[in-house]
C-alpha cells in the first residue's frame, strides 16, 4: 500500500523558472528579494506560501506548476 507523500513545503529556483517565465538568474534574482522581505539568510529556504505573499499568486494555482 503507498504512502501518502506530503505535499512540498519550499519552492526552488526551476519552480520561479516554470511559474512565471523567467530566466534562472532573474529567477534566483527574485529569490534573494523575498529572502530579503522575509530577513532569511542566504542559505535558508523560501516556503510556497512566502512566494505566493511576495508574488500575490493563488497558492493552490501555484501548486499546479510545480513537480511532484
């Protein structure tokens, strides 16, 4: 019987890339500015729902973008 496998907590750079368009350096342009609005470090991770605040996309139409 499968697990049921938790839905992903973070977004990377190639999600930014396929959500909205953009080249991997803007796409990771973007990431340092909600790291930035957020006060995380460099090396922390940037959750779905603190993308979605930043950008004003629907979280669930987000969720569609990204891989499983």
């Amino acid at each position: 019987m499968p697990k049921n496998v938790p839905k992903r907590m973070v977004i990377y750079t190639k999600d930014i890339q396929n959500i909205m368009g953009k080249s991997e350096r803007s796409a990771r342009e973007l990431m340092q500015k909600i790291r930035l609005m957020f006060g995380k470090l460099e090396w922390q991770y940037i959750s779905v729902a603190e993308f979605c605040e930043y950008s004003g996309l629907d979280e669930e139409e987000v969720r569609e973008f990204m891989d499983w």
